[in-house]
C-alpha cells in the first residue's frame, strides 16, 4: 500500500518491490507491507527485499487474522483462499531479520466503515491531527495495531516513544499506560518473542461509583453470509434508551 504526503504521486506501473521502491526514492512517500504472514513471495513479502526507510510498519492484524507470528491464537485462518497463514513472512520474522518495522491494524475492507469492530485499526501518535503531524509520525513508527477496543497505549523505553531508536544499554526503564473500553487483563512486556515481564489486572479493577462513562457495544443481525443459503427478508427495529442519564454520542 502506497501513501504519499502530497498530492499527485504518479502511478508506477512495475513488477517487482525494487523497481517500485527505485521509484519511491527521492519522493515523499511510504510503501507499507500488506497481507503478510501467508507464503513469502506469493502472497506475502519477502523480508531480505524489505526497505524499512520506506516502509516504516507493516500490517500485523485485520480481517484476515493475525499475522505478529504463525503460533498466534487469533492466526491467518479467515481467507480459505489465501491461508493459513505461515512462517518466514511474519512481523516477527522480520524483527529477527533485524528490520526496524513498526506494526499497524487495518480492516481490509472497502466498505469505508470505521466502526467495524474486530477487523483491526491503526493507531497513530501525532502533535496534532494534520497531514504534516501524521507524517511525521509515521516516518517515526510512532503507530500501533488495535484489534477491537480504542486502546490507547502510552510506551517508553528510555523516555522515548514507542518506535524510536535508542542507544544500546545493559539497564532499561520501561514505562506503559494503557487505558481501555474494558478491564484490562494483562499488559506483557516481549523482548526477542519471549515475555520477560507480566503486569496483571485481574481483580484489581472496581465499578465507579456514581456518575460514570460507560461505552456499549451493540450489535444486530443473524444468518450466513448473503448468497450462502436462500432466506427470506428480515425486518428489523430497535432502540436504545437511558434512564437517568444522556447519551454523548
């Protein structure tokens, strides 16, 4: 997926990732790996092509499934046409290739639905909502991958933000804040693949008292997929109504 910060980028009719990133030189623009985790070279990048000074993040999560590694319970198991999903073209893989990559959700969706919920969103940590901010940020991989939930994460190592270089050092001061639309179960904290450090939530959480926020979920529907089986049409109707309070949006 190719996205530039101005206007009027050519299209670039090419066969290969070289020829496609000799192109994008020189140019403001970033060229992020789509779809990997299934089979390198086919439908998947290969890794030893990867250019991370143009391709800042890649996509770990959407509709498709999981792609952080091959062994994740949420794996690239969703496109009978595509998957399962397999080693060698992971975002793990690439980290151990040595790869500065940063990690994004999208919905791989056209249907231009930013509520869709389960089909993975990117997170981005930008000065200000402006294209210029955005780009910034993501030249910065300041970006992370949300698969249901709004979570917003707060990460330093060093003081630095998540996505950053910083230098080698024996000892790391590492600070996360996370804050979600539910009880938060665990934070885990990897390095090299392995988890080195478990913060957990369990029963530490309370009910506010009194006036509180609450965000719902609400969801409608039932049946196969349209076309898989004939049925008729369902009509449906709903609402939704407080009592003692407002509804913010």
């Amino acid at each position: 997926n190719v996205y530039a910060a101005e206007e009027g980028l050519p299209v670039f009719r090419v066969e290969t990732i070289a020829e496609l990133y000799a192109n994008l030189r020189g140019r403001r623009a970033i060229a992020f790996p789509h779809h990997i985790g299934y089979r390198p070279r086919r439908r998947a990048p290969d890794w030893s092509r990867c250019d991370d000074s143009i391709s800042p993040f890649a996509e770990i999560y959407s509709v498709h499934g999981c792609s952080e590694t091959d062994e994740d319970w949420i794996g690239l198991r969703h496109n009978i046409g595509m998957g399962p999903g397999t080693a060698g073209s992971t975002w793990s893989d690439a980290l151990a290739r040595g790869l500065r990559l940063g990690c994004i959700g999208s919905s791989d969706n056209w249907g231009n639905v930013p509520a869709h919920y389960n089909h993975g969103l990117m997170a981005c940590l930008a000065t200000d909502l402006t294209r210029e901010a955005l780009w910034e940020a993501f030249l910065a991989r300041r970006v992370y991958a949300v698969t249901g939930d709004r979570v917003a994460l707060d990460f330093t190592v060093d003081g630095a933000a998540g996505g950053c270089r910083v230098p080698a050092s024996a000892c790391r001061r590492v600070r996360a804040a996370v804050v979600g639309s539910d009880a938060i179960d665990r934070i885990e904290l990897l390095r090299n693949e392995r988890v080195i450090a478990t913060h957990c939530h369990q029963g530490s959480w309370t009910v506010p008292a009194g006036r509180s926020r609450f965000k719902l979920r609400v969801e409608a529907g039932w049946g196969p997929k349209p076309g898989t089986l004939p049925r008729g049409t369902q009509a449906w109707r709903g609402e939704l109504r407080v009592d003692g309070g407002r509804m913010l949006g």
